[in-house]
C-alpha cells in the first residue's frame, strides 16, 4: 500500500458497499500490463479484507452469464475477474460491463413469452486484470464510460514483498471488511454530506469536445464515490493504527486516476466509433465497393468510391451497423448532423439517393475529406510512424523507449500513438513508462 496505484485500487474497490447509499451505477476498472508484475497480488490483498482471495478469484473466460451470476453474488462487494486476456475472455468482459453498469441481467422470456420473475440486480465494483487495454472491445460509448483502464503497475524489484505478502494473506484474511462496514454505518449521517464534498473535488477541467465533456461529467460520480470510499478507508486504517494519509492526499491520487482514466482516455460519441469502424471495414472489404474504373453488377457490392465521396447501399449499412451493436437510424441520423454525410432526403435522416451502375439506390453518402478530417486519418499515421522510428531509436540506445522521453520530443502527450502502434505489434508496453 505504499504505491498511488495500490491505494487507488483499494479505494475504488471499497466504493462497493457505498453504491447503494449513494445511488450510484455499479462499473468496471480493468488493470492491465504484462504479466508477473503485481496486478493479481494487489486484487488479492482487496479480497483478503473480507475472505479467501484465492477462492474468490474468478476468471475472466467464464461465459457472461457465469459472470453475471457471480458479480449479483457479490452484491455490495468488490468483485475480481482475472486475466481477460484471450479473445473469448476479452469478448465475455466487454459483453458484461453493461449489464454491470446497469445493476441487473437483461430481460428474458419463459417459455410460455411471459417476462422473467428472477432478474438479478446488483451494486458493486468490479476489477479486472488482463495484460492490455480492454476498451477496443467495447461497442458503444454507453458501456465505455462505464469502464476505466488504468497501466499503472508496481515498480520491479517486489517479487519477495509481493510474495511474501501473498503467503501472509492466506492465512489472515477477513478482518478489515467488517471494520469498514461498521465504520459506514457509524457515518450514515454524514456519508451523504461527504459524496457532495468529494463532488467539489473532483477535478473535470479539460480540454475535451463538448460531447466528451458531458461524458466526463457522468464519469464524475464514479470517481466521487471512490473518493468518499478513500477517506472513509484512511478513517480506519488511522483507527486501526495502520500508516494513513490525510483527506489531501487521498484527493490527489483519485483526481489523478480520474484525469488518467477518464480525462486521459476520453470516451467518444458513438458516431466517432461508428465512423472509425465504417472506415475500417471500408479498407478490409475496399474489393466489395465499386469504383469509376470497374463495374461489379448490384449485389455483389456494399457501395462505390469515389475522389470525393463515399456510396454505401442503406442495407449493406445497417447490417454492418447492427453487427457493431448500433443502431443504424441513429448513427445515420449523426453522420448527417455532424456534416459526415449528405442528405437528400424531405425527412433530413441522413438518407441520400443515389446510383450506382445506373441502379437507383438509397443509402448513406460519406464526405470523403470530412470523414478523414475527423479522423484525422493521415496526419495520425503519419505521425504514429514517427513515434516509432524515434521510439526504435530509443531502445537501441537505452533499451526501452520512455513515454516522458517521447512527449518532451514531440511537445504532446503521444500515449495514443503508443496504444495504437501496440494494437499493430509494433511496440510492447514493458510497464509504467517504458515500452520497447
């Protein structure tokens, strides 16, 4: 507990018991980086406070109902769910973070098409751990919010402390849980005065899009609950004569979790994801969109390109939207408001009609500059490339490229480059700062 990420972790897992009281959506916090480097150990040192951590590990690879099941199990309780890291695993996280966020199963019908009586409901915390970041898993921006990421990882050299910790929480666990809950109920009075307080304290200034900006907000409460749940902790820890920080202190590590987690990786709008992934299948399948040089016979085609714009036949783009879990009228709708698209349609829902090969069609028609504006596309690669010739450099100078290093010669914070050359194996994330 002498590390900022082990501190946080702590208090984000003690927010569980303070959800309800606070009416306050459950979430998700993944913790990621490469394996052997102490992620396990300090979800294990959370459990232990109120049972056996090794017996209440669950892996990630269960299906998403097990998950489910054991998350509204644990109700009030932080929840840990190891090593998402395998594709089933990562897919069956991703797929139960919403639910999780939402406190209960989704609806299913009897046989005989009558509703369910035993939807579980929940409030809790969960935590997972995996070895990269779990956000590119995630659909929708609903279920992003609702999931932090953080890389921070324990310095090297703990391998005997760490172990030696594990050995010691297996024969002494249980204790501090109790103390905790006693210690909420003493302060139910107050618990509420506190949570406005931590909201004062959360820092959201940033420089972010107006959309995102409201995303941020939203993630606020989260992260006050979590700061209600340090304080209250360090209150116990000071009762119990364990080392304790002050009310300051524990303000500073969540804000800076929170600018890590939320401010530093800003969730964005459904139709930025939408139009990532639209560029994305338009580049895999580039062979199924026609262009002025080749004729494919409708039906065998999603679309045509063009210099300026993009065609896409509407029902070629709603099964592609469907498959991505959004909702195709929505997103079309967006496309045309945010100047993505032209409409030629009375109703302005983003529908155009067009042609293709002399066929009257209707469908979405893309902006091709506007698109890559948004994107960013070529100025981003361009730039992600340059990232990795210098990181390259780096590493056959030191070894291993540091992110500070990399910031100071770009003159910005080029974490995303990173993440993005890591996607394509470029680079690996070795921990903390260093990646190689």
């Amino acid at each position: 507990m002498d590390y900022n990420i082990s501190r946080f972790l702590f208090y984000d897992a003690m927010s569980a018991p303070l959800k309800k009281l606070l009416s306050i959506e459950s979430h998700t916090i993944v913790h990621y980086g490469p394996t052997s480097k102490g992620k396990t150990a300090q979800e294990n040192l959370i459990s232990s406070t109120f049972g056996d951590p090794k017996q209440l590990e669950v892996l990630a690879g269960s299906t998403k109902n097990g998950i489910i099941a054991h998350v509204a199990g644990m109700n009030d309780i932080p929840v840990d769910l190891e090593e998402a890291t395998v594709p089933e695993a990562r897919k069956n996280i991703a797929d139960a973070i919403y639910d999780i966020a939402n406190g209960k199963e989704k609806n299913r019908c009897k046989s005989d098409s009558s509703l369910r009586d035993d939807i579980k409901t929940f409030r809790t915390t969960v935590h997972v751990t995996c070895e990269n970041p779990l956000r590119e898993n995630l659909i929708n921006a609903g279920g992003a919010y609702r999931m932090g990421q953080v890389g921070d990882l324990l310095p090297e050299g703990l391998g005997k402390i760490v172990s030696d910790m594990k050995r010691q929480i297996q024969k002494n666990y249980g204790h501090f849980y109790p103390l905790y809950i006693q210690h909420i109920i003493k302060n139910m009075g107050t618990v509420e005065d506190l949570y406005e307080e931590a909201l004062l304290k959360i820092d959201t200034d940033c420089d972010l899009s107006k959309e995102m900006k409201g995303i941020v907000e939203r993630s606020k409460a989260i992260y006050a609950c979590t700061l209600v749940a340090g304080w209250l902790t360090e209150e116990v820890f000071k009762e119990i004569s364990l080392p304790h920080k002050s009310k300051e202190e524990v303000t500073e590590i969540v804000n800076h979790y929170f600018k890590e987690c939320v401010i530093g990786e800003p969730v964005e709008p459904d139709w930025v994801r939408a139009l990532k992934l639209t560029n994305d299948w338009i580049t895999t399948d580039r062979n199924k969109f026609a262009t002025f040089d080749n004729n494919f016979p409708y039906g065998e085609i999603y679309g045509e390109i063009a210099p300026d714009f993009i065609k896409i036949i509407g029902s070629e783009f709603t099964r592609k939207m469907k498959e991505y879990e959004f909702s195709p009228t929505a997103i079309k709708k967006a496309f045309y408001e945010n100047g993505i698209s032209e409409c030629n349609s009375s109703r302005k829902n983003g529908d155009c009609n067009f042609s293709i090969n002399n066929k009257n069609l209707i469908g979405i028609k893309i902006k091709t500059t506007v698109m890559e504006k948004t994107l960013k596309i070529k100025e981003e690669y361009n730039e992600a490339l340059d990232v990795l010739d210098i990181a390259q450099a780096l590493c056959r100078v030191k070894g291993s490229a540091n992110i500070d290093i990399l910031n100071e010669i770009f003159g910005h914070d080029v974490k995303d480059h990173l993440k993005y050359l890591m996607k394509e194996g470029k680079l690996i994330h070795l921990g903390n700062s260093e990646y190689m």
